[in-house]
C-alpha cells in the first residue's frame, strides 16, 4: 500500500477512484461533504435524506456525480457529531477500505483526517488510519487449491491542511509500519501448524533480519539450548516431534544514538500448538491453540514494525517456541524441572505449560540488562473469563510502566486493563516438592500465572501481557487479530520521544 497526502484546495476536481467524506447523524454534513454537495448541486445531501442514517461504519456509494472528478464519492457514517472520537475514524477507514476492496477500487482519497477529532491529535489520527487500511486488505489465502483474484487497492491518499502534512505524513509512516506488522502477526497465527511450526518462526525471523538491514536473527537449536541450562522450557518441547527454537531478533538503530539507551526486550510465547500435552485438552476448539504462538507472532510484528521505522531505540524480541503434545517422552505431572534460574519447578498441570517455556526466556532476557522487559502471551482461559475480548490483561508492580502501557493501548485503540498481582497471591503456588508448582488452582488463574512469571524477573522492571482473549476472533470471524502489535509499538514510538 502506498501512502500520501493532498492539499487540493479543489475537492471537486480530485482525480481518485474513490474519494471519501464524512457524514454526521441527522443529516450533517462534514465540511468536505458539503463542499460536494454544492459542486454536484445537492445529490449528497439528498440521498443522505433519503436512505442513509449515518451510522458508524456505514457506508454508501455514489457513481460519477455529475459536477465531481471523482469516479466516486463514498459517505461515511461517522454517528452524532458531538461524540466523533478516534475509533469512529478508524472504523469508517476500516469500512471505507472493504468497499474499495469488494468494488475493486485501486486508488482511495480520504477527507475524514482533516476533521477535529478530540481524542486523537492529526499524528495519532494519520497512523490509525494508515494502519486500519493496512490491515483491511489482509486476506488469508495461503492454503486453498484455488488462487482468490488479486486485491487492488494499492493506494490512499489523506487530504489534510498545508500546516500539518508533515504530521499526517510522520503518522501514515507509522500507521503503513504498523499495519504491515499486524498483518504479519495476522498471517503467523492464521497459518497452520503444520505449517507454522517452531523452525519456521526461526526462518520468519530470519527473513525479517534478511529484508531489514537493523535486524538481526540468532535462532538457537536444541544443543544451544540445552547448553544454556533451559530445562523448564526444554521440559514442554520434549513431548513434540518437532524440534524447538529460541529465536533471538535483535533492533539496532542505524543512526547511533548520542547517549545509548539500555534495550526494551519483548518476549513472546511461542506455543505453535498446545494439546495440553498429558494434562489434554478437551476436543472442542482445540483447533484454535494453533493460535498459542500469537504472542511470538505480535513480538516478530512489532520487530518488523519497529525496523521499518528504523525506531531510533535497541529493541530486542525473544521468542522460546515449540510444540505441546502428549506422547511416551512428554513431561507427566509430578515431574520436578529445573528452570535456568536454578529454581525447581513441580509440574502439576501440563497444560500450564506457557509459563514454563516463558520463565526461561525472562532469565535469559537478564543478559541485555535491559530497560524494560514486556512480554506477551496467551497464557491463561482465565484471563479470557475475566476481560473477554475487549482488554488484554496487563499485569506489573510497576506503577509507571503500567501508565506508560496502558497509555499506548489506549491511543492504539488496542486497549489493556492493569490486574492485580499482590504477594500475597503468591502462596498458591506453595510445592511440598519443589521451589514451586506450575499451577496456582482455579481462582485467580491469570494472576497466579503472572506470579509464577514474577519469580524469574526480580533483575529488571517487567510486565506481563496476557492476550488469551484478544489475539484472535472466534466462530464465522475466526482469525489472529494481530493485537497486541499496535499498543506495542505505541509503547516504543513513546519510549523515543
Ligand atoms: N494456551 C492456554 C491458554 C488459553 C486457553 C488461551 C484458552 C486461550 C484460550 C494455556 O497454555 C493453558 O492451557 N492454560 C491453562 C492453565 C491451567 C492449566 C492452570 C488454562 O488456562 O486452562
Ligand atoms: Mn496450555
Ligand atoms: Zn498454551
């Protein structure tokens, strides 16, 4: 997707296959809107009157008006005037580059950006609108017999005034980086896993440090792992056939920096399926733990984001990956592992396994003496129950790191809700056996999960991110989503400033 902006002073005469403006309820008008109106002597304003409510993400075509260069012009329902916020702009991208795409438009031209948006400033609003029409030309279609007709769109044009094009065109820079990322986690989670197996997240790394010059990718086979001492993450990959993968994917600004900031570490669990090993999973669905490896996928995105940007911040992605599966080799419950850290872990439940190969990832993470660890899982069916789809769950004792998260998810539109994880949790984790067990019982499921995590990040501010609910899309929409890349990056765009 190609990305620009316009200062046409001349709407009428823009030459665009399809040329979007907005419209209110109760038949209002945004200025670009009106201005076409008067040039194609009222057909806006009378088919808005007669069939279009303006709803949010409604849409509505108009062929050729006469008086109009356009080859169309495209309402979009923005809902009452005085509650425009930023998500009703994405939603109206969102449903404006569907149309293009279903009406095999190619070329698309936007006014809806130079509106006032209270919530969002021009930069926020440009790459929340670059990133939406990114991720509406995502179609999945690596394994069908048939070949689909190629999409067409190919480019979007934001009209915006003269005095803030350099920030529309900063924000569509990111929005394109952003979405590209996403998409990329889309696809990870979307394919197979027969196809998407621990090496070839290791060769996706790879590809990434080959197509961008600042990355680099180190993926440690079995032996380099076992050298390293990871037995609680080498526990989990001893059921699977498939061999596992550490992958290391590494930022480096190409502009060396005045005075260099420590790194930001990005872990990500890197299930690419999770049968529950011993302790199986129940039959339904269990198609959808394919999707366990989403928090690698959003790690390897917001890489990929962060390289096209060529952020000016270190950013370091690690990813322990492999497979879960019952087989004469599978970790049993009872098992006693010892993790990296030295700590022993009891294994009452193999289907904890998440944190299992996490734990090791956070101690090797110490190495970088990093500025900030975050990871990202879709470690816990509680966190689902608690938050459903909306909220990933975010969990720190780190007040600051907490705003500074939840802040990004918000401007992200790709929001996160901050749970407890007090001491005295902590006990629910209590072994006869060992340092600790991998469970904590049922209550609390997500927040004994984040302690568990706790214990192998005292050397380091940490948060942990569970996207269990929000990775990916359920039943007829069944799909990876590619949260949480966008409140990621957020996260790093901010950490540069
Ligand atoms: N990958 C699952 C978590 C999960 C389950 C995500 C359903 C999304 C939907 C994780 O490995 C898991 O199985 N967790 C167990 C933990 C339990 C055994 C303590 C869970 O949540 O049931
Ligand atoms: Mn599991
Ligand atoms: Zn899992």
């Amino acid at each position: 997707m190609e990305f620009s902006t316009s200062t046409s002073t001349s709407l009428p005469s823009v030459k665009t296959q399809a040329l979007a403006v907005g419209v209110f309820k109760d038949g209002i008008l945004s200025p670009a809107a009106d201005i076409l109106d008067q040039a194609s002597k009222g057909a806006i304003r009378s088919v808005v009157q007669s069939e279009f409510d303006a709803s949010p993400g409604s849409v509505l075509c108009l062929h050729a008006p006469a008086g109009i260069a356009a080859s169309r012009v495209i309402l979009l329902g923005l809902g009452a005037q005085d509650t425009l916020n930023a998500a009703t702009l994405r939603q109206a991208h969102l449903a404006f580059a569907h149309y293009c795409v279903q009406a095999n438009v190619s070329t698309a031209f936007s006014t809806l950006c130079s509106l006032k948006c209270p919530d969002a400033s021009p930069t926020t609003l440009a790459r929340l609108c670059a990133s939406a029409f990114c991720t509406a030309v995502y179609r999945y279609d690596e394994t069908f017999s048939h070949a689909k007709p190629a999409i067409k769109l190919r480019s979007l044009t934001l009209h915006v005034a003269r005095n803030q094009t350099t920030h529309a065109k900063e924000g569509m820079a990111q929005g394109a980086a952003i979405g590209s990322g996403i998409n990329l986690a889309r696809l990870l989670g979307d394919l197979p896993p027969n196809v998407c197996t621990p090496s070839y997240l290791g060769q996706t790394a790879r590809d990434l440090a080959k197509q961008f010059k600042t990355l680099k990718a180190e993926v440690l086979d079995q032996k380099k792992i076992e050298a390293l001492n990871m037995g609680s993450f080498l526990s989990v990959a001893r059921g699977s056939a498939q061999p596992p993968a550490f992958i290391v994917l590494r930022h480096t600004p190409s502009q060396a920096v005045a005075r260099k900031a420590p790194p930001i570490v990005l872990v990500g669990k890197g299930i690419t399926f999770d049968a529950g090993g011993i302790s199986l999973k129940p039959g339904p669905a269990m198609d959808e733990m394919k999707f366990d490896m989403c928090g690698a996928a959003s790690v390897l995105g917001t890489l990929r984001a962060v390289a096209q940007l060529d952020l000016p911040r270190e950013v370091i992605g690690i990813i322990p990956s492999c497979e879960n599966l019952p087989s004469g080799s599978a970790v049993k419950p009872g098992d006693i592992i010892t993790s990296m850290s030295g700590q022993t872990i009891e294994v009452l439940n193999t289907d904890a396994e998440g944190r299992l190969i996490l734990c090791d990832a956070l101690t090797y993470a110490e190495r970088f003496k990093p500025a900030a660890v975050i990871d990202v899982a879709t470690l816990t069916g509680a966190c689902v129950i608690a938050l459903g789809h909306v909220n990933s769950g975010l969990f720190t004792r780190d007040d600051a790191l907490a705003a500074d998260l939840l802040a990004a998810g918000r401007q992200a539109l790709d929001p996160a809700w901050h749970l407890p994880l007090d001491d005295a949790y902590q006990d629910l984790l209590k072994s006869n056996f060992a340092d600790m067990a991998n469970i904590g019982g049922r209550p609390a499921g997500s927040i004994t999960a984040a302690c568990f995590l706790s214990r192998f990040t005292g050397n380091y501010r940490w948060a942990h991110l569970d996207i269990a609910g929000t990775a990916w899309l359920e039943g007829k929409q069944k799909g990876a989503t590619g949260r949480p890349v966008s409140l990621l990056t957020h996260y790093l765009l901010g950490q540069c400033q």
